[in-house]
C-alpha cells in the first residue's frame, strides 16, 4: 500500500500580529527546513497575516494557508474571504469546519460542503476537520457522529475528489482542554473515518486535540494517523519543531 505522506499543520487561531508572524518564521525555518523531507508542514495564520507569511516563506517548500473561506468568489458579503483571494495570496491550504467555527459561527456540515468545493476549485487543499461532543463520546455515538458529518458535507463530492483532502479527526472535548484522546481510540475513530466514504482511504487523516511534543510520537505511531492539526503546541515554534521531530521518528519506523 502507498504509504501516505506526514502532515503537520500549525493553526495560529486569533493568535500573532503580522511582525510576530514573521518572527515565528525566521525563528521556525532553519529548524524547520530540516524536516521538510520527511514531513508535510503548513501553517494557518490569521487573514491579515498571510501576505508578510507568504513573504517570510519565500523559496521554502513549507507551505501557508487561512482557517476558514467563504464560498462565492466576490460579492456584497461583508467581512468574508473567498476562496479566490486566498489563492491569489498564494495559499495551498484552508481549514473548514473547525469545532470554534461550527459552536462560535454557525458553520454547518452543509455550508462546510460549500466551502470544500470553492477551495477544490481554486486547487487549495481543503483540511476539513470532523469531531464529537464530550456527551456523543460519553455516549458512545463518536462513529456515528463522524459518519453523519463526512456524509452531510463531503457525500456529493468524486472519489478522486476526496482522495485529495486532508480530513482531521478533533474531538471536541478535546480541544484547547489539554486532554487528548487515548491513542488507540483516535486511531479506531481515524480508521472509521477512512471506511465511512469511498477515496477516503487515500486520503490523509490528521489526529487534532491537545497534540504535543510529548504526545505525538504515541499518536503517530498508530497506523492510521498521519499528523497533526496543532493549535496551542504550534504558537511557540521551537515547541512546534520539537513536537514534529517527535512524530517523524516514529513516522520513519512504521
């Protein structure tokens, strides 16, 4: 079986100004450069700081990207990027469907779906995150629940559609919270994930909720997790290297 390349994705949230983005990016990259062979790296930064981002990654193969889109090109929408604008910036990622977007925003398995096909058409690489409640997980309803999501928002789209997105597993409860999920069982829900739909086998799932450096080498030693969405471990960019470097060794042994 083709193995599945690592992927490592740093989301910022509502964190960095423009000249701290750029710090972190002087600061992460000659680390950083030397793990790029092994692993995929992205980092998802705030709208206003993807252009100097951009600039701070020149002739890198590491790449940038937004945490959320809008799906129609241009119009009266006030306060929303399209999908188009994020490819002219140069982005070759975009998060949809992240649990603070769904529980802050009113995000929606339907318009996550809108947003995965205005990314696909502009050739961005949607990482489109699933995930359940502490009373769905408590219940025992985390497939269940998993399944519902990736049917409501990805059902319509081809198999080979689907073999290039980046699907990442966050329980909510886990999120933020500093209580990851046990290994084994993110892996179970992981592998459940790439039988709920057809070209989900090919495609890359990331395990997202409270990764470290300490914890990411057990998370990407289990067969079906291929990286990483980070949040409060990937705002410090020697904690961020680290926590990589962790997971690359064990990635390099399976």
């Amino acid at each position: 079986m083709r193995r599945r390349r690592p992927l490592f994705a740093a989301n910022w949230k509502m964190h960095k100004s423009p000249q701290e983005a750029r710090a972190y990016v002087t600061a992460f990259l000659p680390e950083a450069e030397s793990l790029v062979a092994s692993v995929d790296i992205v980092l998802l930064a705030p709208f206003i700081d993807l252009e100097c981002v951009c600039d701070a990654l020149s002739g890198s193969t590491i790449g940038f990207g937004a945490q959320d889109c809008f799906w129609e090109r241009e119009g009266a929408f006030t306060g929303e990027v399209s999908a188009s604008m994020l490819k002219k910036i140069g982005c070759s990622h975009c998060v949809v469907g992240h649990s603070e977007r769904r529980r802050l925003f009113g995000d929606t398995d339907e318009t996550v779906g809108r947003k995965v096909t205005a990314l696909l058409a502009e050739d961005i690489t949607p990482i489109v995150c699933v995930g359940e409640s502490l009373d769905e997980n408590r219940a025992g309803r985390t497939a269940e629940r998993v399944q519902e999501q990736l049917r409501a928002g990805l059902g319509y789209l081809s198999d080979a559609e689907r073999a290039v997105l980046v699907i990442a597993y966050e329980p909510v409860w886990a999120i933020g919270t500093g209580l990851a999920d046990n290994p084994k069982s993110a892996n179970n829900t992981i592998q459940t994930i790439r039988s709920a739909a057809g070209g989900l086998g090919e495609a890359r799932i990331l395990y997202g909720g409270s990764m470290t450096a300490e914890n990411s080498a057990a998370f990407c030693a289990e067969s079906d997790i291929d990286g990483g969405l980070v949040g409060s471990a990937s705002l410090d960019p020697n904690k961020f290297v680290r926590l990589i470097a962790s997971a690359t060794q064990v990635f390099d042994a399976r």
